[in-house]
C-alpha cells in the first residue's frame, strides 16, 4: 500500500515564540468583551432563574404522576414503566387497592434522578397516562444522592389531573 508523506510546515520565528499568537487571542476577546458590555447583541448567557429560556414541547422534564378526577393517583402499580426503563431507576412497590377496577396502587414509587437517562421509555411504556415528563422542570441540584432520589409525594406535586381512559384509549 502507498504511502503518502505529509510535510509538517516550519513554524515561523513569531509563532515559534507564541507571543504574536497570545496577542492576536487578547484582541478577539477585548473585542468581544466591548462588544457585549455596549452592544449587549448575541449574549448567550441567560440571567438564570429571573430569566428562562423557552424550551421546546418536546424537551423531557423532571417526571410527574398524573391524578384521576378525585385526585387520588393514576398509577396501577403495573410495573411497566420500571420494566422498560433501561437505566432500572424506578422502584415500585405495589399495594392492594382494595377496588376490583383498579387493583392496584403504588405504596412507594421512586425514581433516581441520577441515574435517569431521561429517554422518556416510562412515559411511552405506561398504559394509564400515569407518568408524564413534561413538567418543564429540570432536577434541582442537592448536596446529598439521596436528594435526589424523588418519590410519589414530590412527583404528585406537579401531576394534574388526566382524563384518559386506563389501559391507553381516549385523550
Ligand atoms: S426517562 Fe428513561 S431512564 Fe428515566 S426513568 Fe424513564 S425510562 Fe427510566
Ligand atoms: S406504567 Fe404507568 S401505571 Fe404502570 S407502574 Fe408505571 S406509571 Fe404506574
């Protein structure tokens, strides 16, 4: 096989000093810095939280649990979500419901936020609209793991209420 030889090219006596080069990098950034503190045009720093970007529908956002018309939890303990979920961030633990309609109901259900890849499988696998992403809110940041292991109470919080037919029928 050919081989082909790429010649490297002499640096010259000012690049070889790096001096001319730093210089030529201190103008860009003066440059820039005048232009944004007189221009304030094209700044892609957002004044977070006083001011948030638009996120577009589609952007997956901290999870939520959706509630039927009596506020009580839309969630069958079905386990579809923890089963589809890739990462096996979800843990479930079933209760008897005590109603022959619904059967089931989550005593606990958890999701670790730090280990969610955020693929949105659990909304696509749930066959009640019981689990939403579109809360539009990203994980707060903690100082400790456990912080951010969310649990039914926290996701209730957001959830509002579904009219969908269980099992994945209707709007
Ligand atoms: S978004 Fe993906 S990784 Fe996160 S809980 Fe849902 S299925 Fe699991
Ligand atoms: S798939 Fe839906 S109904 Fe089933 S356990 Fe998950 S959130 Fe609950």
């Amino acid at each position: 096989m050919a081989t082909v030889q790429v010649k490297r090219r002499e640096l010259s006596f000012g690049e070889r000093i790096y001096l001319p080069e730093v210089l030529r990098g201190l103008k860009v950034t003066t440059r820039q810095l005048f232009k944004n503190m007189f221009t304030k045009k094209d700044i892609a720093t957002v004044q977070y939280p006083e001011v948030r970007k638009e996120y577009p529908d589609r952007f997956r956002g901290r999870h939520r649990l959706m509630k039927r018309e009596d506020g009580s939890v839309r969630c069958v303990a079905c386990m579809l979500c923890s089963t589809a979920c890739p990462a096996k961030c979800i843990h479930i633990v079933a209760g008897d419901k005590g109603d022959q309609s619904v059967e089931k109901y989550p005593v606990s259900f958890e999701i670790d936020l730090l280990v969610c890849i955020y693929c949105g499988f659990c909304e696509e696998a749930c066959p009640c609209d019981a689990i939403r992403m579109d809360s539009g809110r990203h994980p707060l940041p903690s100082f400790t793991r456990d912080r951010q292991r969310i649990r039914k109470i926290q996701l209730l919080e957001d959830g509002g209420p579904s009219i969908a037919v269980q099992g994945g029928k209707g709007t």
